[in-house]
C-alpha cells in the first residue's frame, strides 16, 4: 500500500469532490464497489491518451466479470463506462481514502461598519 495526493481536476464527481480538491489515495489496494477510484480510461476516439481519473466503481461488469465498470458523480458531465467500457483490473490506479484539503473559493468581502 503506497499513499499519494491526487488533484480532482474537472466536474464529473460533484458534488461529493470539486475541481482543486486534492484527495488522498491508497495505491496498490484492492479495488473496492461503491467507492472513488483513480482509474485510467481508454484513448479518446482520436487516439489520444486521457489523463487518470477519479471516478467511481460500481461493480463488475456483467458480461466480463474481471472487469469493473466505472460511473461519475455528475450525471450531466464526465466519461463513463457507458462511454468507454468497463476497465482491466490494471486499468484501477488507487482508492480514494479521503478528501485532504479543498478550497472554498473567496470569501466576499462584508462592508465594514462605519465610524463616526
């Protein structure tokens, strides 16, 4: 089991992680349903090589049981099994273990009070 730091970069899994969440994830640990996963995903249609992801796992794909079937979050964005098949065991990079740091955005600046 190796530990890493992970950054979400886009919206496919809000609401549960946003773009700048940095996640803490267990590598070489045994695949596990139901939970976020950095996993890595098939060439785009062009060929071109996507960048890992974290996506959920929700089981074994029913007609190859050695493979995983991966969703995201968002249902309006993100690449999904649907999209591109389920994945090989060696396709499943690491198990989120938890959520480290996130940015909150700014903070709006409140008018201060005036004195007089």
């Amino acid at each position: 089991m190796r530990p890493a730091l992970v950054r979400v970069r886009g919206r496919s899994m809000l609401p549960t992680y946003r773009d700048g969440d940095v996640l803490l994830v267990l590598q070489g640990v045994r695949p596990r349903p139901g939970r976020a996963h950095v996993v890595r995903l098939p060439p785009d249609a062009d060929g071109r090589p996507r960048p890992l992801s974290v996506k959920r796992l929700t089981g074994r794909d029913p007609d190859a049981p050695a493979r995983w079937w991966v969703d995201s979050d968002n249902a309006a964005e993100g690449v999904t099994s649907f999209d591109v098949g389920s994945l090989a065991d060696d396709d499943v990079v690491a198990v989120v273990a938890g959520l480290l740091w996130r940015r909150w955005g700014r903070l709006k600046r409140t008018a201060r009070p005036r004195t007089e």
